[in-house]
C-alpha cells in the first residue's frame, strides 16, 4: 500500500441498509422470520412439562391439580398454539435439514441410506413426541 | 429502427457530497424488447443522466460487478431482463453494504472476509515442479466443484439477514470458498482455515435463514456449504476429523 493510499481520508458513505423486505415484508424472510419465532412457543411448552414435573415430585394431589389445570380451555389453546408452531417448525427445519448432510464426513463411511431419508426419522420423532405431549397436557386421555 | 417501450425506473442516488442519505430519482427510459436492466442503467448514464454512477463490466453473468437490488431482489443486473418486470422498476444498491455513491457499493468487507478465509490451494510441502502437477479424480472434483462456481458478485451478502444484524459475521461466498477448498483433494489448508470459520463469526453464525442459495446467480449453494462446514468445524474440534485435508 502505498504512503498516499495509507493516508488518504476514507471516502464517505452512507450507512448499509437492511435486505429489502425483512424481516416481515418478503415470504421467505418472513418464513424464517416465524421459524426464529417458533422457539418462543416451543419454550412455554417446555415450561409446561417443567412445572407438570416439579408437580409429579411434589405427589399425587399437586399432579392432578396440574392435569386439571392443563385441561383447561386457555391451557388447551395453547397448548395447540404451541404445536401449530412446533409442526411448522419441524416441517421448515426438514425442508432446509437436507442440506444439514455431507456427502461424505472425512474419511467416514457415507451413512447406509440417501440422506433425506436419514432426516425424516429424527424429525418425524421429533413431531410424534410433541403431539402425544400435547394430548397428554391438553388432558384428551382422560 | 427496432421498437421501443417507455419503461419508468426509480433509482436509487447518493451523492456523498450533497445528499446527507439516498433518494429515490424517476427516469423514464425507451427501452427495447431484448434489454436488461443494466442497458436500461446505462442508457440513464449515457443520454439522461452523466451523473449516475454504477459498476458493471462483463454484461454476461460472468464477472460479478452489476449486482444491485431490483424491486428489492438481489440480481445480476445485467441478466436480468426489463420486460420480465412490470411497472416501475426500482433499483437500489445491494443492502448489508455501506453506499460510497448512488448504485456503488463499498466491497471492502467484502474483500477482506473472502481473503481471511484463504481461498487457496495450501500445501505443507510444496511439489517441485519437476515432478508434475497435482491428480485429481472426476470423482473428487465432482465433490467441490459446485462451491468454485463462485463469481464473488456479493448478492448472497446483501440477501444474508444474520449479515443485517451481526456485520462481522464471516458470511456465505467466504465460508463457500473455505469448503471448496477445504473439500479439494490436493489440499492441506484445514487447519488454517479452522480458526477462522471456528470463531464467533463463523459458521455457527448462520441461523439458516437458506436466501444466500435462493440468490445466487450461479446456483452455487452457500447454504449447504455452511452447514456442511458446521460439521467439519464440529468434527475437527471433537478431533474426530484430523485438522487437515482430507485426502
């Protein structure tokens, strides 16, 4: 670099601006706009089975208490709240987990089966755990 | 003479020595039926406005330079037809990149981040010549050879949300280019690029927002290079992988 280049006052320029159309505005940012989105209601289910456990420990009249309570009519809205969001975001996350597999790992084998079909069974446990939490929260076993 | 379609385009102009921010100017231009938004740029430059500054060079997809935003869209400008839009065309400069005037953007950052990466064949021990190039299978070029279609236009950058919020993030091209070689059989360069892909703005950055491969002119998939990267990055920092090439 020569001495007039170090010297020389940084052109000035305006501030960059933010992709057009996010985070809202355009369908594919606000695609992934509502997949960040869903850890929040992922997060309350979660709460939910915390708060059902802590319940377990503390014997069989807090449990019921807790069952009862969770089969409310607000606590059942949410409940499917919370799944809507949980299937849409195991249905992104398989959409995009695709490309998650190498084709090859290193010097690791390549894995048996086409790596698409390796993502399908994580993520549809992924949805089978979350609909039966959500029946047994929602209280439509008893 | 062939016939010609009034075509209003809003560009947008900054002029760092009288505009404190960009504006919007309207143009309309008599544009033909085979013309790419870059024809319609350089007609505004050539017979309406000398003033307008914008950078473009190969006008076939290859050299990377006339990126911009059309109706908010990360394109090659100059592959991008007119009569594919209707109405008013707009066109910015690429987002995520401070704008040193009108549809020209400081590339910079850019730059620095593609060169930190080490986009080069490194070699522990250098061949002598004499004793003749480098083999490499298909099969083994087949593995990269997607990720070295990379023409460095910067479009997976201005489309990048984690880009929007985190500037020091390493970003898609960057961290492509690291794999391609990191992928390349003649190779050695894993643990150089390591530390740089392993940092806080590095691979484990990205959230997968997936519209870097959505923009990309070359259909190259940065995205899938990323997460690919995610777990060389992990296996090599598990000392599953060994911190080299992998050949």
């Amino acid at each position: 670099m020569s001495a007039a280049h170090a010297t020389a006052p940084k052109t000035p320029t305006a501030p960059a601006r933010k992709p057009s159309g996010f985070p809202l505005g355009f369908y594919r940012y606000r695609n992934y706009t509502i997949f960040a989105f869903t850890s929040i209601p992922m997060a309350i289910s979660l709460a939910c089975l915390v708060i059902g456990v802590g319940a377990l420990g503390q014997g069989e009249e807090a449990w019921q208490a807790w069952l009862a309570r969770q089969a409310t009519p607000a606590f059942r809205a949410v409940h499917l709240f919370c799944l809507a969001f949980t299937l849409y975001f195991a249905i992104r996350f398989g959409w995009v987990g695709r490309k998650i597999g190498a084709g090859r790992i290193g010097p690791l084998p390549p894995p048996p089966l086409p790596l698409p079909l390796l993502g399908i069974a994580p993520i549809g446990g992924f949805v089978t755990v979350w609909l039966v939490l959500v029946v047994i929260l929602g209280g439509w076993l008893s | 003479m062939a016939e010609t379609k009034l075509v209003k385009f809003e560009v947008l102009r900054f002029r760092p020595e009288s505009d404190k921010e960009p504006v919007f100017e309207t143009y309309e231009v008599p544009c033909m039926e085979d013309w790419v938004v870059l024809d319609a740029l350089n007609a505004i430059k050539d017979d309406i406005d000398p003033t307008l500054s914008h950078r473009w060079s190969c006008r076939m997809g290859v050299c990377g330079s006339c990126g911009m935003l059309v109706n908010g869209r990360p394109v090659l400008t100059c592959a991008a037809f007119v009569r594919n839009y209707s109405g008013t065309i707009r066109v910015e400069p690429l987002s995520n990149f401070p704008i040193v005037r009108d549809l020209v953007v400081d590339l910079e950052s850019f730059i620095e981040k593609i060169k930190s990466v080490k986009p080069w064949i490194i070699r522990k021990i250098e061949k002598d010549a004499a004793d003749g190039e480098y083999l490499q299978s298909p099969e083994q070029l087949e593995e990269f050879k997607q990720y070295s279609m990379c023409i460095n236009c910067a479009l997976c950058y201005a489309a990048c949300p984690v880009l929007a919020s985190d500037p020091e993030f390493v970003g898609p091209a960057a961290i492509a280019l690291a794999h391609r070689y990191n992928l390349d059989s003649r190779d050695e360069g894993n643990a150089e690029r390591f530390e740089r892909l392993d940092g806080h703005d590095g691979v484990y950055a990205c959230s997968f927002a997936n519209e870097c491969s959505q923009v990309c002119p070359k259909h190259v998939d940065p995205a899938m290079a990323i997460q690919q990267a995610k777990l060389n990055d992990f296996l090599q920092w598990a000392k599953v992988l060994p911190k080299r090439s992998f050949t």
